[in-house]
C-alpha cells in the first residue's frame, strides 16, 4: 500500500508544520467514529488522521467558523441537537453541552452571523440558534416549519429540509426542501434570528431537490436533485431575493461508471468559477461540469469513480486544486486532483474513514 493509501503522505511534516486541518463526519450508529481530525499536506492533499471524538452522535455535517475557529456538528438523530468544538493541538475540546434544535433528523447546518443554522431533515424544518461571541451555542431555537409535500409517495408525503445555507450577500438564508420540490428565501429577525419566509421557488416535481451550491460570482445558483439525476441553473438576485430557475442538465450519462439507479448528493463550484462537480451515489461517480460558456450554461464533460461506494458528500479545498468524497458505505475519504484545463478530478488516495458522511477544512 503507498503512503497515499494509507492515509499517511506528508507524516509529521504536515501534523506539525504548515499543513491545514479536515474533519470529517461519520455515523456513529453505523460503524463510525464520529468526528475524525485530519492533517492536510499542503503538497499533496493526502489526509493524515489526528483524533477522533463522538462526543456527538451521527454527525452528518460539519461547519467550520473561520471568525471563532469553533467547529459546528448536527447530531442526526430524532432527539436533534449540535454540539460545538474548539479545535487543539490534541483534537477537539467540547464547547459547552449539545442543543436541542427543535427539529428531528437535523442532516445540514451553516453559519449565518451570529446564528447557527441546521435543516432538519426528519421534521421537515430550519433552526436558527444565537451564538456567543467565543463561539458557543445558545438556545432555544427559533424554528420555520416547512409546509408542502411532493408526488413521490415513498420521499415526498411530508417536507424534508436538507440543507441551509447562507448567500453570499449575507442578506438572505435558502433551504433547500426535496420533500417540497422547493428553495425557500428566508430572511432572519433581526432580533429574535427567527426564519421568516420572503419567496419559494417552486421546482419541477418528483426532482427532490437536495443540496445547491453558489457561484463565485454571487449571481448564479446550481441545485441539485436528489430523486432525479439533474441539476437546476437559477439566477439569484441578492438585491430583491429572488431565485428564477432558467435551466435544468442532466447529471448522468452514458458516460458515467457504474449502472442502476443515480441519487445524487452534494454539488460544489470551484473557486475561480470554471467548473462545477456534483457526487451521484448509485452510480459512484463525480461529474464534472464546464463553465466555459458561461456560469448559466454548465456542460457535463465527464464523470470518473469515486473511489469508494455511496459518495454522500464532496468538498472542494480552498485552492481549488482537489476534490475529496466522503464515501459513506466503503467506508472512506478519497482525494484527487484537479486538472486545472479540463477539470476533471484524478484519483491520488485515500484514507479510511469508517461510515463517512462530510468533509470540511480549517
């Protein structure tokens, strides 16, 4: 086995000088860890594991604070709550105690501010929590129940919030709901930080959308469906709230490994605003797509293995030049680098990660 594929290129020099820090997320009720802290050589991107804490149950989404350094994980569990952990040199160091969410199933969050945002999946709503000025979770939770339901009787008889997320302008809050075939613009109280819905873009139905990502730019959106192959181009006008959806392309192709059916999970824009990937569990593959005629017009120009099974996640590190997939049921975290023509994503290694779920960087 190579250093690449044990997990260990860069050693100590990246544990102990210049590299930057992963953590990844795992389901503890499926054979995981929990949290994993990963070195990151800075001249391979191979991930070295640091430590690993479940001092929270399934976290299945991280989110790193850069303004605090505080490191945010969702509990995907009925009870739904977050924990926060303040990244040291010997791991992380619990930030006060969980927090009840007041949703169950909470499978996303983000930071918005001063709050703390997750989507919860199971109960089909967003919460928003207060944040101390050191970084530690507050409550309780200002909670925006979701209403709607979608054609797909065994996906859709209910909402199903699965991601949340600021936009670049920081004015407004989307989520994403692939029970309601919908994004919600949300706007929070500007003293109670409560969700209060300004506009719903209704989308094509049965799509199930999931997970969207931004361009650089602030101006274009790219949605991806979970329950149909496809991905959703929008504008957004951060001035006026506004989402208008003016493309759909689809996300799988004779030129996708694998076969069967295709359950896309996470979408990702590169940095300089050239490209888009998407991940597509069933398929086990990462697509990759051209911006080159313009950020509203991606072209699907190749998709390759993900180097594992079931990619639930895929992160793009700050440069740009990787991809990392969280390959929840073969159990590991691949890497691979960017051609920085074409885009498209070369496998370079990978480390063990039982049930992995998210990958984020510090």
């Amino acid at each position: 086995m190579s250093d690449a594929d044990s997990g260990v290129g860069g050693g100590d020099r990246t544990a102990h000088g210049g590299g930057h820090r992963a953590w990844i997320g795992s389901f503890t009720s499926g054979g995981g860890r929990g949290v994993t802290t990963a070195a990151v050589d800075p001249a391979t991107g191979a991930l070295t594991v640091l430590s690993v804490t479940d001092a929270v149950a399934d976290p299945s989404y991280l989110a790193h604070h850069r303004a605090t350094g505080v490191l945010y994980a969702v509990s995907e569990t009925e009870r739904g709550e977050v924990g926060a952990f303040r990244p040291t040199s010997g791991g992380l160091t619990p930030l006060g105690t969980a927090v009840r969410v007041g949703g169950s199933g909470p499978t996303h969050l983000s930071v918005a501010g001063r709050r703390l945002l997750t989507a919860n999946y199971t109960s089909g709503s967003v919460s928003s929590l207060p944040l101390a000025a050191d970084g530690a979770i507050g409550g309780p939770a200002a909670v925006l129940a979701h209403h709607g339901s979608g054609p797909d009787a065994g996906r859709q008889r209910t909402p199903h919030a699965h991601q949340v997320l600021p936009d670049p302008s920081g004015r407004w809050v989307l989520s994403v709901d692939l029970g309601t075939d919908s994004v919600r613009v949300c706007a929070l109280d500007p003293a109670t930080g409560t969700p209060r819905v300004h506009a719903e873009t209704v989308l094509r139905a049965g799509t199930g959308p999931r997970h969207l990502a931004f361009h650089p730019s602030g101006e274009v959106v790219y949605v991806l469906h979970e329950l149909e192959p496809q991905l959703t181009v929008c504008r957004w006008n951060a001035g006026s709230g506004e989402l208008q959806p003016v493309a759909e392309v689809p996300v799988a192709s004779t030129g996708a490994p694998g076969a069967g059916a295709a359950y896309p999970s996470a979408v990702v824009t590169s940095p300089d605003g050239r490209f888009v990937w998407a991940a597509v569990r069933g398929a086990d593959a990462l697509a990759t797509f051209s911006l080159a005629g313009g950020a509203e017009k991606p072209q699907l120009t190749g998709a390759v293995p993900c180097g594992g099974s079931w990619p639930r996640d895929l992160a793009v590190d700050p440069s740009g030049r990787r991809l990392y997939a969280a390959n929840e049921r073969s159990g590991d975290v691949t890497w691979f680098d960017v051609d920085q023509l074409t885009g498209q994503p070369r496998r370079a290694g990978s480390v063990a990660v039982p049930a992995a779920t998210c990958v984020v960087f510090g």
